[in-house]
C-alpha cells in the first residue's frame, strides 16, 4: 500500500511538471522545401524539422521521391518486403515519403535509413499545422537505434504529401530540393547559443547520452569561446512547488527557498537515494560557476568543471555533494570558491535567489523561440536547434550561424565540410605560377573573390579575371604582367607609379600582360635617321653610329664633328664667363651710386642744423628778433 502510495506521489510530481510545460509556448522549427519537378506541384512549401537525425545545417540535398507500394507507414523493415531505396549509381538520392501513424517517427526513420533511404518524409494524416517530430522517451520504447539515426526528417502537411502521392501514382517523377543554408539565422559575426542541461546523472540513457556530449564537445566549444567567435550561456530549467503542496514533504525534499525553485527526483523514489533538492543545488553550483568565470573574462572553463564534475562526483558512488563539487572547483587554476559560495547564497531562506529567478525566467520563449521545456535543448542565434546531440551534428549547427566567410576554422575542418575549392578550384580564377587563388572555402560551399595578399589587393570579378593593384603590386609575380630577361638585361611591363594595368616597356609592343615585342626601330625607321648615320637594333633598343670622326648625339638624333663639338663647348664657355663678369660691374656700379647719393643726403641733413641756407634770405639769428 505505502508502495503504491510513494508510485502515486512521484506521478503527481510528473504531472504537475508535465502540465506545466505544456502549457508554454512552443515553436516548430520550419525549413523550405522545394518542389523542382513535376510542373502541377511545382513550388515552395513549409516542412518541420524532425526532433532526432542530423539535419543537415549549412547544406542542401536534392532528391527524387519515391512511395512504396508496400510498409507506407515504414513501421517494419522494409528488407521483409524486399524494397531498397539504395541509389544507383551516379543517380539522385532517394527520398522516402511514408505515411504518419501506427508507430514512433523515429521508428519510421530508422526503417528507411536501413533501407537506404537519403531522407525520411512524413506525410502528415490530420489537417492541422505542423508539429516537431520528437524522440520517444527511454521508459516508454526500447530506443537502442535512437543515437543511430544519421539522416535528416521532416514532417510535410497533409496536403501536400497528398499532392506527391498522387503525381507518384500517375507515373509523374517528383524531384525535391531540402535547403538548410539558411536554417538559422546569423544577425552578425558572433554566435550566440545557449545549452539546458542538467546536473542529474541518473536519468537513464539521456543523461549518459548528455555526459557524453558534454565530453567530446569540450574542445571545440573552448576553441570558439576563446576566439571570441561564440557567446555560450548554460541554463538549467527549474519549476516552482504549488501553493497547496508547499508544506508537503515532497515539496521540501525536492525544492529550495520556500519551494520556489524545484527539480524531479533523480531516481523518482523519495524514499532513497539524492532527491530534488540535491539537484538544483548542484545546478545551481554551476550556474553561479559560470558566472563567476564570465565575470573574470574565463567563461570556458564551465566546460572544464561540469566534465570534471560529472567523471569525478557521479550519484552512483555517493559523491555528488558540495565536498566533491569543491575539490574539483579548487583543481581548477584561478577559481575562487568564496565567490562561487557568495553567488549560491541561503538555500534555506524564503526569499528569491536572483540566479534561479533568472533562469526560470529565461525558459520563456521570446521573439522566434518556443519555451524550453525539454532537457537537453540547444538554441542558436534564439533558433532551437533540432537534431542528434552529437559533436559533428551541433558543430555544424553552428557554423551555419555565422555569415559565409566569417565562420572560423574549426568549421572548415575534413570532418565538418567537404573543401569545394579542392575540386577544379572550385571555377574560381587560379595564378598557378604564385599559388593565388580566389576560391575562398566556406561552410556553405565557396565564394570566388579576389584575395589580399602580402598587403597587395587584387581586383575582378573573381571567376575569371583578378589583377593587382597599388604600390606594391609589382613585387608578386610582377603584377600580372610581362616579364623577360635577356643577354643579362631585364625588362618589365609592370610599372610601381600605376595602381594598375600592364603596359609594355620603351623599345617594346604588345598587350603588356602576356606579351611584348622587340621594337626594331632601324626596320621602322623611328630612330638613327640622321644622314651618315648606321643603326643596329637590339632587344629593347638599338645602336647608332656615325662614319669618320663624328659623334653621333642620341637626344638630338644627329652627327657632329668631334672638334666643332669642342670649339662650341669653349665659346659658350666664354661667353658665360664674360657674362657673368659684366653682371658683376654693372652691380658695383649701382651699389657705388646708391652709397654716394645715401652720403650727400647725410651731409646736407647736418649742416643745415648749423647755417643757414642760401636759399632762405629772410631767416635771421634768433637774438636779433628777440630785441
């Protein structure tokens, strides 16, 4: 009797959690599907992404569909019937559309995987909006293949699957395009994105399966964080303890402050093992981690703590309390555990904890996403990711967050992305000569735009034509131009003065980027036409000579006698040194002249202070007009 007493106490917790979150607000993550072919159908449509499988973030997949004749609603093996959808050879890959209902969708889409399907379409059996395909829960299927499924599933309304059906049945080929480029939004250069997790290790293959995550994506969630391309945030969801059961011992043992902040049993047995209040304690714990680290410019080493945590103070060997939750705190380098104390505050108090406040209040859905009412749950850029928890899977999710071209390296790995620019240079302009190219690779495919290299720009179009450009242009593979050497001489058709352009030398005729030629200016009659003159071309210029004892004068194109030369050289010689001596005596003069006028003026000013002037006859000295 207390047995089923205790069984109907944890379904009441279960219900109330239940009912709780399905009250919230939920958003179905839709993408685009494309209907290419045949022409009645022909179109744009909505479908919803499936809750498991990897969907294929950054990509696009085209397929032909096909509708068996037999297993519609794919809840057995399709090997029983003797129906592949391997694809042949250099063929499209095969898209299986099946019917909704009877069993699991992530039944349905492990049938068809086996069966060589590309992708799974469900055809939805009720007219109503579309909804998220989601996972079984472990208790209630055997879900050993769940972690299996690798191929991407949407869910296509009612109608819609409908109309391809019934174009399949007439013999008509339906072609589609599935297009997750832009499945996530990317708003700037950073990522947001945010992981609910939980801190409870006892929750059956779900929680191993988020151990395991949290392990194997330790290092490329560092190696984002400390480039500074992600903004990661944890959360852990929490619930508060209804007014009527607050002074229930379910309540106290499962909840903190006064029953505002709560989480399930463990192992939904109150009667043994951690209970409720063990776990938000500890999640707690790491949230104020993480924020303490934020604080201090760290905010990865939340990754170092909860893996260290979850090897080192599991529930199985009673470790999971504060003692264990400290020695691992103090092994990290530079973490001060006061603080972390500081942050978690008075459990016991009937107040509010600004932490947990926080987080219950993030659980809302704002703008594009849904409540999270789901462990685990990741969002993107406040877009629910939908897929496998799995490195390669999230990791993609990801770096289809970031706007093409700005994605980090660690998106452009073997093990991420196929490098389209190893394919033909993926149609992009190539200098094989240098090595430049302009295939940029990206997560999405590639982008042919002309590099910067060594501080040199080139410009073009990118496809077929990059040239480049400024000042130091010509010092990688000259510019793009023309260039040769010849008996020990060098002509170039780059020039550093032009920002651009090739244009062939003085002594040479050609296109200046493949091609210059010889000018033979004797043959062309452009150079040594002077009368008694012999001209000689050689590469890139040419010899005159005069006959006898003339010198033949290149600037002028003329020959002249070696001794007029010498007798003209004199006479201008001459002929400036009396020029400058007459300047020189023409100066003395007038200095002379200006010196004397300067004096008389002098004298005439002092004698006038003594005498009087001749010119003045009615002046008399002063003591005669004084009597």
């Amino acid at each position: 009797m207390m047995k089923n007493v205790r069984w109907l106490s944890v379904m009441g917790w279960v219900m109330v959690w239940w009912w709780g979150s399905c009250m919230g607000r939920f958003v179905v993550e839709k993408n685009n599907l494309r209907v290419t072919s045949p022409e009645s159908i022909r179109g744009i449509y909505e479908c919803a992404l499936g809750n498991f499988g990897v969907p294929q973030y950054g990509g696009s997949m085209a397929g032909s569909v096909v509708y068996p004749k037999a297993n519609q609603k794919a809840c057995k093996n399709f090997e029983d019937f003797d129906i592949s959808f391997r694809s042949r050879a250099a063929g499209l890959p095969t898209f299986v559309l099946v019917d909704r209902g009877d069993c699991y969708f992530t039944l349905k889409a492990w049938n068809a995987q086996r069966a060589g399907a590309a992708t799974i379409l469900v055809a939805d059996n009720r007219p109503e909006p579309l909804i998220t395909m989601d996972a079984p829960e472990d208790e209630t299927a055997d879900a050993d293949y769940l972690q299996n499924i690798t191929i991407p599933s949407a869910l296509l309304s009612r109608s819609l699957g409908s109309a391809i059906k019934a174009a399949i049945e007439h013999g008509e080929p339906v072609h589609i395009s599935l297009d997750w480029r832009e499945a996530l939004p990317h708003p700037n250069d950073r990522v947001a994105y945010e992981l609910w997790t939980n801190s409870n290790d006892e929750c059956g293959s779900k929680c191993d399966a988020q151990i395991r995550f949290l392990k194997r994506f330790k290092g490329a969630a560092q190696i984002l964080e400390k480039g500074g391309y992600t903004r990661f945030t944890p959360h852990y969801i929490t619930w508060y303890c209804p007014e009527a059961f607050l002074a229930s011992r379910q309540c106290k043992s499962q909840c903190i402050n006064g029953g505002r902040y709560c989480a399930p049993d463990p192992e939904q047995d109150f009667s043994r093992g951690y209970n409720g209040r063990d776990v938000i304690v500890q999640n707690l714990r790491q949230a104020c981690f993480f924020r303490v680290m934020n604080d201090s410019g760290k905010p990865w080493l939340w990754w170092d703590y909860v893996t260290d945590f979850a090897i080192r103070c599991p529930m199985k060997q009673e470790k999971y309390n504060k003692q264990c939750a400290d020695q691992v705190i103090r092994s990290l380098v530079g973490v001060d555990v006061n603080k972390i104390d500081k942050c978690i505050g008075d459990i016991e108090a009937n107040t509010e904890n600004p932490v947990l406040r926080d987080e219950q209040e993030a659980q809302v859905g704002k703008g594009s996403r849904g409540d999270v009412t789901i462990l685990p749950t990741i969002v993107i850029n406040n877009r629910q990711y939908r897929g496998k928890l799995e490195r390669s899977a999230v990791l993609k999710a990801l770096c289809s967050g970031f706007r093409e071209t700005t994605e980090p390296p660690i998106c452009l790995t073997e093990d991420i992305e196929t490098n389209e620019c190893l394919q033909n240079n993926g149609g992009c302009w190539e200098d094989k000569a240098t090595n430049i190219t302009a295939c940029r690779d990206t997560f999405r495919g590639r982008v042919c735009q002309c590099p910067i290299v060594q501080g040199v720009k080139f410009l073009g179009d990118g496809y077929t034509h990059c040239e480049a450009s400024g000042a130091l242009r010509c010092g990688i593979n000259n510019g793009g131009c023309w260039k040769h050497t010849q008996m020990g001489r060098t002509y170039s058709a780059c020039r550093d003065d032009h920002s651009k352009g090739c244009k062939c030398p003085p002594g040479f005729k050609g296109d200046g980027l493949k091609n210059c030629e010889d000018v033979n200016e004797c043959e062309e009659k452009t150079a040594c036409q002077c009368r008694g003159c012999k001209c000689k071309n050689t590469w890139g210029s040419y010899e005159c000579s005069c006959s006898g004892s003339l010198l033949y004068i290149r600037e002028h194109d003329i020959c002249i006698s070696k001794d007029a030369r010498g007798d003209v050289s004199w006479g201008v010689i001459w002929i400036i040194i009396m020029g400058l001596g007459a300047a020189a005596l023409g100066a003395y003069t007038v200095y002379k002249y200006r010196i004397r006028t300067y004096m008389d003026s002098e004298i005439r000013a002092i004698m006038a202070q003594y005498m009087p002037l001749d010119n003045h006859p009615n002046t008399q000295p002063s003591s005669q007009l004084e009597l």
